[in-house]
C-alpha cells in the first residue's frame, strides 16, 4: 500500500513536467545537461529566429485562459536591460537628456543599418539617451530602447554602441515580450493544477496510514516544484533570451560590417558595472542604517521608525536580488555569455567570415562623440563624474569649484548639478546648503526620483511633516501616485495630527490588496495608536 502512494504521487510529479510544457522541459534538459543555447540549432541564428518567434500573446488560448482565471499577465511589461530582465519601479528610468538630440540620432542611423538584414515584421523602434552615468541600455515593451550616458562615455568605437543597440533591439525583433506572457501564463496555469491536484489528494482518507502519506508528498511535491519554478525553471528561460538576443546582434553588426568581436569588450564592461553597482548599493544600504541608528540613539524613536519603515520597502528588492545570486541569475554570467557566443563565432567562421580583423570604427565614433555637438554635452556630465570622485576622496573644495562651474547662475535647477551639490554640502555638514541644492533639484522637470526621496527623507529626519509630505505629493505628481509610498504617507500624517486624511490613506491601503503595503501600514497605524490606548488604559 505504501509503494501505492509513493507511485501516485511520483505519477503526480510526471503529470505536473508534462502541464510545465515542452518548452519549460526542454530547458530543464539544457540546465542539468549544460547544453550551449547555439548548439540546440545548426547554421546561422538569423536564418533560424523566425522559427522560433512566439506569435501574438492575443491568438494564445493558454494566455486567454490564464488571464480569464487570474486577471491580466504582467509579463510583457518587464524591461531588458543589457545584463537581463529589469523591473522598473514606478517613475524610473524614463527621464530624457535635455539636448540629446544629436546622439539619439547618431543612435537611430546605426539602428536603421543594423536592421536591413532582418526580413521578419519589425516592430516600431525608438531611441532615448537617458542621464544616467551608469554602464546601461533598455528595452521596454512599447519598442523604444534607452541608452544611459554612461555607455557613451564608457564605450570606445562605434562596433561597442552598434551591438548594444543590436542586442536592445533583438529582444523587440524576437518578440521576447510575448514569451514572457506565455511563459507566465504557462506557469499560473501549471501553479492552479497543482495546487489543485494537492487539494484533491489531500482530501483522501485521512486516518489511513498511506493516505497521509500521500497527503504529505502531495503538498511537497507542490513546493518542490514552486521552488524548481523559481531557481531552475524561469532562471534558464530568462537566459535563453539573453543568449537569443546576444547570438541575433552578433549576425546583425557581422551583416553591417563591425567588428563581431567586441562582444567581448561589451560583456567585460557589463561585469565591472554589475560590480560597482553591487558595491554602491552595500554601501548605501550601511549609510542608511548608520542614518536611522544615530537618529533612534538620539531620542527621535518615532522619526527613526519612519526613516526605517521607508527602508524596509526598499529590502524586498535587495532580498529577491540575494536570492536570485544564490539560486540561479535572470541572466548568464559575462563569462557564461561570452563563451556561448565564442563557440557560435568559432563554429560559424565560414560563414560570418573573419570579421573579428576588422579595424575599430574608433575615428568615426570619436567624431560624433567627442567632436559633434554630442561633446559638449557629454562634457558637463564627464564633468559631473569627475566631481563625484573628488568628494569620495574628500577633495570638497575642488569638487565645488567644479560643479559651481557648470551652473548657469544661483537659480539654475539643473537637477545633475544641484543633487551632486547636495551630497557635497550633505559630506561638508552644511544642512541648510544641502537642503537648498536638493529643493532647486526637485524643481527641474527632469528630476530623477532619487531626487524626490533625498528631499523627503531629508525632511522626515527633521520633523517637518508637512515639507514631507508636500514632497511626496510632487513625487506623485510627477511620476504617479505610488503604493509603496503609501506607509510612509501615512507615517507623516499621523505625525503631523491629520487624522481623518490618515483614515482615508489606511483605507486605500488596504484597498491596494498589496501584503507588504498593508503590513507597512499598519505597523504605521499601531506605532502611533497604542501608545495613547495603553495610556488611557491607566
């Protein structure tokens, strides 16, 4: 009889792999068999990508029926970073350099040649140039590619820029966007069979020996397969996308005439920014905790909770992240992916020819970039850089000689400038410079959010409730109202005796339906509430 129940449930497993489809399989065959993703077709990717393009998530019956049981898939509004999948809080990554212009330009006319050999349906692409200093490029669901800054200033030869175009916009080619939605759909369709099957099976003959047997592999089974979903399943899904991408931009800037090796450059840059980044955030985050621990020494408990509850919506990103580096990467290694590509450059050889000898189009680049009208406005934020790196090593007064340098008089709002400013003025101890710089940031139209949190904190830390929450209601303005702000809201205006406006926040809260937006609320509510029922208890 036990062997009985052991079959079933094994009989189960079977039954939940075959509801996984053959595509989640197949990638569960590559993950234990460490296939390359070149090595699962022969000949050229771009003679064989149109067989692989997922068709329009509408004509699917599995998205139909998910979305029917479920409500809407968001997996076609995740965003394509260079490293993998990016989910982009509310209101980031969509601010545009003021005067740009010539470089989006000189983005579009290396776009236009690198897609002339794609003979499928190609989708409406656009180009943005974004502020951001970082090592960075993006595709979002609606076709339109975004390059920081920091890839202009990092890259040397146009070949560097025409692949990180090329692989932006393969993720668009390949229709990446709908295979998430299928891929979603495939994996609420498989999570509802199996946690009824555990249902079902559980419901057996509780007093029988085997039956509750059964019942226990039946709901570990179910948790088994979560977690295969998590670290084996959607991990190696994720990295064949990237791989996808990374092998169609390789046979686009071949056909375009650059040079196919810098791929290798690219994914070498890519890793070094994956490493600063790491390392800015670890010391951000012990920043913050210096922040909150000298403020809850000092006396401030109620202010220091509110400094720490803002934090703690923060964390669910840092812990997912952690998680993600230890069970399995959205996204190939730089090593993984450069490999994949070297044996597909190697085996394709006579075909791609030997590209890899051809010169660097580093003149042409360097005119664009250092010697157009894209120089001048590189040259402010190389500027901006250059100050950053002094007030790390404590040169404060070179730093603002330099930035002062680039402001067009005492009410310029350059919102770059003025937040550099105040992290000078925040490192000197000069509080009211600091807060100065940080509201003329706030006020320039192309103000980041990290400008608006600065500015909200800051007035968090010193009790003015009203400035704060004034600050929030910008932030909403200018980016949408945000249901991760929603505690800290709350926070402010329980602290500031606005009772019946507090109400009307803890009810849209829980209207949110969101777990860590209502338990953020109402640890808000209770920090302020028990005291005085404790009191009037005496």
């Amino acid at each position: 009889m036990m062997r009985r129940g052991y079959a079933r449930a094994a009989a189960s497993c079977l039954l939940l792999a075959l509801l996984a489809g053959c595509k989640t399989t197949e990638n569960l065959v590559k993950e234990i068999s460490g296939e390359q993703t070149y090595e699962g077709f022969s000949g050229r990717f771009i003679e064989v990508a149109p067989s692989r393009l997922m068709k329009d998530g509408g004509e699917s019956p599995m998205i139909a029926a998910a979305e029917a049981l479920g409500g809407r898939l968001a997996g076609a509004d995740m965003t394509y970073g260079l490293g993998g999948k990016v989910r982009r809080a509310e209101g980031e990554g969509g601010v545009r350099v003021e005067g740009g212009e010539p470089l989006e330009d000189y983005m579009v006319r290396i776009l236009g040649t690198l897609l002339e050999p794609w003979r499928e349906e190609r989708p409406d692409l656009q180009v943005r140039l974004t502020p951001d200093l970082d090592f960075r490029a993006e595709t979002d669901k609606d076709g339109v590619i975004t390059v920081s800054l920091g890839v202009f200033l990092q890259c040397e030869s146009e070949d560097e820029l025409a692949f990180i175009l090329a692989h932006e916009a393969s993720h668009a080619l390949l229709r990446h966007h709908e295979s998430n939605r299928y891929n979603e759909a495939q994996k609420r369709l498989t999570d509802i069979t199996a946690n009824t099957l555990a249902v079902v099976l559980s419901k057996r003959d509780s007093k029988n020996a085997d039956s509750r047997t059964l019942n226990l592999n039946a709901w570990g089974m179910v948790e088994a397969y979560q977690v295969m979903q998590t670290t084996i399943f959607d991990p190696a899904w994720n990295r064949e996308q990237e791989d996808e991408a990374d092998l169609l931009a390789v046979d686009l800037i071949t056909a375009a005439g650059y040079n196919n090796s810098v791929y290798q450059i690219v994914l070498e840059r890519l890793h070094l920014a994956d490493e600063r980044r790491a390392a800015e955030q670890e010391a951000e985050r012990k920043e913050v905790e210096k922040r909150i621990t000298a403020v809850m020494e000092s006396g401030h408990v109620v202010e220091g909770f509110g400094m720490a509850l803002n934090q703690m919506f923060k964390a669910p990103t840092a812990i997912v992240g952690h998680v993600v580096a230890e069970a399995g990467s959205d996204h190939p290694s730089a090593e993984g992916r450069e490999n994949n590509l070297t044996g597909y450059v190697v085996r394709e050889i006579d075909t791609l020819g030997d590209s890899a000898a051809l010169p660097l189009r580093v003149d042409a680049y360097e005119k664009q970039i250092l010697h157009g009208k894209g120089g001048k406005l590189l040259a402010k934020h190389v500027y901006v850089q250059r100050a950053g790196v002094l007030i790390e090593e404590g040169d404060l007064a070179a730093a603002r000689k330099l930035l002062l340098g680039l402001l067009n008089g005492p009410k310029d709002t350059n919102a770059v400038v003025r937040y550099k400013l105040y992290q000078l003025y925040e490192k000197e101890g000069s509080p009211d410079k600091a807060m100065a710089n940080l509201e003329l940031a706030a006020k320039d139209r192309r103000a980041p959010v990290k400008v608006f949190t600065a500015l909200i904190e800051a007035h968090g830390r010193n009790g003015d409730w009203q400035r704060a929450l004034a600050g929030l209601d910008a932030m909403d303005a200018r980016f949408g109202r945000r249901r991760g702000n929603l505690p800290l809201r709350l926070e402010f205006l329980l602290q500031d005796g606005r009772l019946k406006e507090a109400q009307q926040v803890m009810t849209e809260c829980r209207a949110s339906q969101n777990r860590d937006t209502v338990a953020g609320c109402n640890a808000a509510w209770s920090q302020h509430t028990k005291p005085s029922m404790r009191k009037a208890s005496l």
